[in-house]
C-alpha cells in the first residue's frame, strides 16, 4: 500500500525546490511553495530572481482555479506588508481561497510577522505552523540578517590527512580531488559572497568564482579580508565584524586562509563548518586551526553537530552547524530592507 506524504515531507520538498532560487533572489529570502489538491501538486514556485515574483504568486499562477480547496505549503510566513512591487502573499492566497496553509515558519519580518497567519485566519483559511528542519535550514541566511544583523557564515576548508591547509613558503597545491572542488564550486554558487584573506589573496591570486558549466553566472561577490587596497571588481573588508555592514549578503562563503579561519572562529561568526579531508601527508605547513580537528569537533557537542557527512571520490567531507546559530530566538533585529 503506498504510504501517503506528511505535511513534514511536503515542505521538505517545498523546501528543496526553494533552493532554486538562491542566491539570485536577493535581497528577498528563497522561499518555495507547493500547492497540493488531493495528493497531487497542481502548482509550484520559488522566488525568482531579483526577489519579484514571490515563489507564492508563482504557484497560484500556475495552480488557478485548482487551488480553491487545496492545501498550500511555504516554506516562510506569506508577506503581508505594502510594495510597490506587488500585491501581498497573504491577499493573494486569501483570494484563491485554498482550505488549509502549512507554513514552514513564522518571518521574523516586523512588519510581516503574524500579519501573515492573522490574515489568512481572517479569510476563513486553516493555518498551521509547522517547523520543519529543512525548511529553517532553507531560509538560515535570512534568519541570519534578521535576527542576527550579518550574513550566515560558511567556513570551507580543505585540510590533509596530517592537519595541514597549505605546505607553507608561498607554496600552493591542490589537497582534493575534482571531485571535492566540483563540490566547492557547488556551494560557492549558493553564496551571495565569497571571502578569503589577505595572505591566501596575495599569495594564491584566487579567482573566487564559479567554474560549473552553466553557473558561471552564479559566481558571488568577492571579499578579501585585508588592510591594503584591492584591485576594482573586490571589496575589502578591515574586521571580521565588517561583515554586519555587508548590503544583501545573506550567505557567506569564507574560504580562509588560516589567519582567516581563526579569527572567524575566535570572535563567534562561524555558523557553519565545511571541511574537506583529503588522504595525503604533507608533514609540514600552515596547520588548520585547532577547532577543526575531529577530536576537538566532537568533544564540542554543546556547540557543534554534524550535519552530513560523506565521501567525494578519495576525500571525506563534513558539515558541522553551530548549535547556537540554529537557535535564532526572539526573531529581533534593526536590519529590515525593503522586500
């Protein structure tokens, strides 16, 4: 007997087709939607580039008259506040009169938050909060800017089998195999921006882009973490904390170096830790920093876990988030851009 979807699947799955939309629909969050009428999915949408339209107002586009008396996933609390650029979600999920909304989580939005779900309410349409771990994880950058005041913040780095980043000199090699940089190239193209530092700037001449086949387009913003000018094209931060400042940054690539890495790491602003391990010995050179290494990883549970974990031909790779990131309480923030 087929075993019918739960309302958790449903917005998972609305949450995976949200990806589609990052990072290219900044400055609004990715959202996805889904609108189900009697098992099927009749209409579908993400937030498409430049934030207009609402991943909402594309699936009712496409769903019509099917979504009077269906149900309605999103991944966040449909918009209830006045644009320019369009009528709210709520008014138009009101007026498609759908029997029942399942929403992935409230928005932290002040001027949205509740607004949503009251309006709903008010159209006669059942509305149920249902926090789901794929679609927080789906919208943790804008989270981030909303409650936090900066960008979520990846630290990627690739270490040898002996705790080492680079050999050290000036020196510069590959430590992973294509497959592992295709990965990284994957996830750089879901950032807003990339940074690296200084030393790994100057000594590397990095291009920080995006080499997949149709996704160059996705390359994000370069950053270089350093007190000396940079050439046109990249912006240089002057302090870790610089990054509160970052307009339309919601997801943050930091790619090291070590002098990077560590301070990232010592002031608090790493959310998420991606660590490529690669099968090879280099017996010397610039050590990753000691709050990578596997031991010290899971003796920190109370601020670590591990997200994922898998191989990538000959390398292991690993996705820790920070507990405390995760949290986002209280939803307060003065960060509030125009949506």
């Amino acid at each position: 007997m087929p075993i019918s979807p739960t309302d958790d699947d449903w917005l998972a799955a609305t949450a995976r087709l949200a990806a589609r939309g990052r990072p290219l629909s900044r400055p609004n969050p990715a959202v996805g939607c889904l609108i189900v009428s009697q098992g099927r999915i009749v209409g579908r949408g993400w937030t498409q580039p430049g934030g207009r339209p609402h991943a909402e107002a594309t699936a009712l586009a496409e769903a019509g008259d099917r979504t009077r008396g269906a149900t309605v996933y999103v991944t966040l609390e449909p918009c209830a506040h006045a644009s320019a650029r369009g009528p709210t979600c709520a008014e138009l999920l009101a007026e498609a009169a759908p029997a029942r909304v399942v929403i992935g989580g409230a928005d932290p939005d002040r001027r949205t938050a509740g607004a949503g779900l009251a309006r709903l309410r008010a159209a006669g349409i059942k509305v149920d909060v249902m926090p789901c771990a794929a679609a927080a994880a789906s919208l943790r950058g804008y989270h981030a800017m909303r409650t936090l005041g900066r960008p979520h913040v990846t630290l990627k780095l690739a270490v040898s089998a002996d705790g080492f980043i680079s050999p050290g000199h000036g020196e510069t090699r590959w430590l992973t195999s294509m497959a592992a940089r295709a990965h990284v190239h994957a996830h750089r193209a879901f950032a807003d921006a990339i940074l690296v530092g200084g030393a790994t700037w100057r000594t590397d001449s990095p291009r920080l882009d995006v080499r997949l086949r149709g996704l160059a387009e996705r390359s994000p913003r370069r950053l270089v973490l350093t007190q000396r000018d940079v050439p046109p094209g990249v912006t240089p931060l002057r302090a870790p904390r610089d990054i509160f400042a970052l307009d339309g940054v919601q997801y943050l690539y930091l790619e090291g170096g070590a002098s990077a890495a560590a301070v990232f790491m010592a002031e608090r602003l790493v959310d998420r830790l991606e660590i490529y391990r690669a099968p090879v010995m280099l017996g010397a050179g610039i050590a990753a920093p000691d709050e990578i290494a596997p031991l010290s990883l899971a003796d920190a549970e109370a601020r670590w876990h591990l997200a994922e974990r898998r191989m990538l031909g000959p390398d292991s790779f690993e996705a820790w988030d920070c507990v405390q990131s995760d949290r986002h309480e209280g939803w307060e923030s003065a960060c509030s851009p125009e949506l």
